[in-house]
C-alpha cells in the first residue's frame, strides 16, 4: 500500500471564504481522481514563521493558500523560506502577487524604486472570469480537454521590462490571461514551483478535477515516492 501523501495548506483558513472550503474540496476532487490517500493540514502563517527549514520537508507537497492573510508580512518571509524547500510547491490566489514582490526583492529588480506591479484591478473580493492562454507545451496538454475560463480576485499588470527579465532568467511564463499579462509562472530552478493568479481550486469539481491541482499532487507523489528510494 502507497504512503499516504501529507500536504501543508498555509493560509488562515475560514470556512466561510469559497476559495478556502474550494481548496479542501479539490484536493479531495484530485485524491480520489488519482487513487490516493491524501492527508492535508491548514498552518497559520504566524506558525510557519517559526518553522526552521527542515520543518517543511516533513510535507510532501506546500500549498500556499488564497487570502485573505492577517498578516501580509508573513507571507514574504514564508514565501522566501519556501523557494528553496526541496518539495513541490502552489501557489494560488494573493500568494502570486506575494511571490513576483520576492523575486523582484531578491534578484534586486527594482533600484530605481519604480512600480513593477500594479495595484490589483480587480475591486472587492468578488470574482470575475479570466481566459488563459497556455504559453508553454505543458499548460496546452493541461488545459487540452479543460475549459481555460478561471475565477479570481486578483488580476494584475506587469511592467514590460520586469516580465522580460523573469522570463529570461528566473521564471517560465506558462499561461497568460486575455489582458496578455503573465497569469501563471513557474520558477526554473525548482522541480515543481508553480504560481497563478486565479483560483483553480474553485472550478474543480468530483467529475472534472482541475488539472493543476491533480498536477500538483501527482508531482507530490513523484516526490514522495522519490524520498522511499532513498531511504531504502
């Protein structure tokens, strides 16, 4: 019998969010497409903040959960913790804009203080209806035989220059939305780092579970699968 997979959801879950209960809910939708046993566990980020870096290897997989997050803050430094873990990492929702702001603090982009990325255009928290357009062979197989209208409550333009730099040097542009801004990156130097604006999450369903989210958990199971033969 297979290892059950353990998956960290961080984020301060409310059950009264759609996007939070939608999470819960597509994991199971992926869990039961695959055939697998998955165990996941919502972490404050105040809690992961005192997480040490061996801590998170105890995971399989981290997903990193839409806001609302009490303490935006957090959400930096966790995000910069994450980057380097050794386990497949998602990011959906607040996190994306979150993870572009680490690169840009990390790599430096940014000395002449410019605006590298807008305000989020999307006001309130409702949702409105994106299109994407897979970039990269992988997200053209993904979304194949799946609708490419996405919700979400985060949509956001990227300075021209600071796209070119990312693309050529830190992150592959995998999907991009009808306004033609990057809506999904991945980082090249991790095995499985993937971030999107939108929420997949919540147009997952039991009959059609979302592709990236089976994707996410099927790159856990490589991982975890992976870590056996080594302790073997």
């Amino acid at each position: 019998m297979s290892q059950s997979l353990k998956i960290a959801i961080i984020g301060d879950y409310n059950f009264t969010y759609n996007s939070h209960h939608a999470t819960n809910m597509a994991i199971d939708h992926s869990a039961h497409f695959l055939d697998i046993d998955v165990n996941y566990y919502w972490i404050k980020p105040k809690e992961v903040m005192k997480f040490r870096p061996q801590q998170f290897n105890q995971y399989d997989g981290i997903w990193i959960a839409p806001g609302p997050i009490k303490n935006p803050f957090f959400l930096h430094g966790i995000i910069k913790n994450v980057i380097g873990v050794g386990v497949p990492i998602l990011v959906t929702g607040d996190g994306y804009k979150t993870l572009l702001e680490v690169l840009i603090s990390s790599y430096q982009l940014n000395n002449k203080n410019e605006k590298l990325i807008s305000d989020n255009l999307i006001e309130g928290q409702q949702f409105e209806k994106i299109f994407i357009s897979p970039n990269s062979k992988e997200f053209r197989q993904l979304y194949e035989n799946y609708s490419n209208i996405e919700l979400t409550s985060n949509r956001y333009s990227l300075y021209p220059q600071l796209i070119q730099y990312l693309n050529d040097n830190i992150a592959e542009i995998e999907a991009y939305n009808q306004f033609e801004e990057p809506e999904v990156i991945s980082l090249k130097n991790n095995d499985f780092f993937l971030a999107c604006g939108f929420c997949p999450q919540i147009s997952s369903t039991r009959e059609r579970p979302h592709p990236i989210i089976y994707t996410f958990m099927k790159a856990c199971q490589i991982s975890i699968d992976k870590n056996s033969k080594k302790q073997v």
